[in-house]
C-alpha cells in the first residue's frame, strides 16, 4: 500500500504500524544501528507493559467512547476454587477481544486523565481537533516513503498544531528534558513537524504533554524549542541518509562496521571523582 502527500487520513492503529513506510520508532533504532533497525523491521516487538498502559491512556484521553469497547477493568478471581474459576470463565466469553486491565492501573488511567484535564494549559491543547490521524509523505533528498501519527492534531487560527502526550517518570522541566534526549522525542518533534508541512504545506508547532504514571498524577505541557527542532531534525536527517545507504547496499551492520577493536573509556559521570579523595 503507497499512500503520497494526501493529507492526514484516518485509519486503524494497526493498519498505520503495518505500512511500511518509515516513522520516528524505527529511524530511533536506525541511529543505535542499522543492525537494531533490521531486528525491528523483520521481528516487531511485542508490546510491554508498560507500552500496554501507555496505549490505554491514550484511548481514555483522546478516544473516550472507544475506551469502553477496547478496555475493560480486570476483576480478581479465585482460580483455585470451582466458583472462582467458573466465574472467571463467564468473565471471559463476556468481554471477548477487549484488553483486560488490572483494576488498579485502570485508577490509575482514570487519574491521569483528570490531571490533563485538570491543567489549564494542556486542556486548551486538546480542545478542538483531531486524534489519532495518520499522514504519509516522500522525503525529497532520500525518496524514502516516511510517516506518523500524530496523537492529537489541531488548527488554531490558521496556525497547526501537534500535540504528543507522553506517560513519564518526571514531568518536571529538567526531568522530561532528560526525557526528550534520552527517547529520541526531539527527533519525533522533528519528522512530525516537517512531514505534516510537507502534507499539508502550513508550518506546523510541536506540543508535548507529560503525564506522570505515578500519584500524583502531576502534568506538565511544553511547546518543543527550536533547537529541539533542529537537533531532532539534523538527526532524523543523518537516519534517513543512513537507512538510504543500508538499503542500497543490502548492508546492516552493528556497532563495528568493519569488525575493529576500539579502546572503551568510563562514561564522563563516573571519570569525574577526585582519585585522591
């Protein structure tokens, strides 16, 4: 399936992550190596817990009517009594294809979303828009078909914006700083912005939400800087000339193209002691 610059569609989440165009995850696994992009291409990752939590949280805050019929909350039940295990058989065959979540993770999504919606900032974010469209494009400088997904979409006096909401440890500015370098988020900011211009032809901001999974449930929005855009974009600009590279000579290496032998240094943290201390 080619899908070229028609603007943002609506599609299913798994008809999206089967095209095989290229997104922000997989140009993250081509800057650790080419190797790891392989990997994930040819065995897509099962989704972990954690991913799982992340994925019910978005339904619950962006696509409130479809979370009822996607998730449902897990009761506990006794399997190693007769009663216990009838029960938990009934439960079952009634909530067929949903995604059962244990009861106190669904709290927890019910939490979070009152702190979004609680945050003055974040909420005008999401007041008027589109969840979950999909847009596709070519890069001109490699012909490499890219795409993405934006969580939430929104045009706001003929000026667009993205919006990405992250489930984080620390939503505070130094700590989701860290997170934007660490998770390649600068990079999503970048491909985001420049492929809905390139879709759509309109300059487009770039908006992040960082929702804590712990009580408090604190909630911080950030509009991603300039430099964020540029390093993001001077990296996702290096994948896509590496991907282009990798597929033109059938080569996927690791770490050592050449199989060399480096010298390895402790990181710059753990060099920094006074040896005399």
């Amino acid at each position: 399936m080619k899908i070229e610059n028609v603007g943002l569609l609506f599609m299913p989440a798994d008809q999206y992550h089967a095209h095989p165009a290229v997104g922000h995850s997989g140009l993250v696994r081509i800057m650790r190596s080419p190797a790891h992009y392989q990997e994930y291409v040819s065995n897509p990752p099962e989704p972990t817990p954690a991913m799982q939590l992340g994925t019910a949280f978005h339904t619950a805050l962006l696509e409130h009517d479809r979370f009822s019929q996607t998730f449902v909350a897990a009761p506990k039940f006794d399997r190693r009594t007769k009663e216990g295990k009838a029960a938990a058989e009934v439960w079952e065959t009634e909530n067929a294809g949903k995604t059962a979540i244990p009861a106190d993770q669904m709290a927890a999504i019910e939490q979070m979303v009152a702190s979004v919606r609680a945050h003055q900032g974040a909420a005008n974010l999401l007041a008027s828009g589109q969840a979950e469209m999909s847009g596709f494009w070519i890069d001109q400088d490699t012909g490499i078909e890219c795409k993405c997904r934006p969580d939430y979409f929104q045009v706001d006096g003929g000026v667009q914006h993205v919006v990405d909401i992250k489930t984080t440890t620390d939503a505070s500015a130094d700590g989701f700083a860290r997170a934007i370098a660490t998770m390649g988020y600068d990079v999503q900011a970048a491909l985001y912005v420049d492929g809905i211009q390139a879709i759509t032809g309109v300059k487009t901001h770039f908006f992040f939400i960082a929702v804590e999974k712990e009580a408090p449930f604190a909630v911080a929005a950030y509009k991603a800087s300039d430099e964020v855009i540029e390093v993001g974009r001077a990296k996702y600009r290096g994948a896509l000339q590496l991907l282009k590279w990798c597929r033109e000579n059938g080569c996927w290496p690791a770490y050592q193209p050449n199989g060399e032998v480096e010298t390895i240094n402790l990181p710059r943290w753990a060099a920094n002691f006074d040896l005399e201390g």
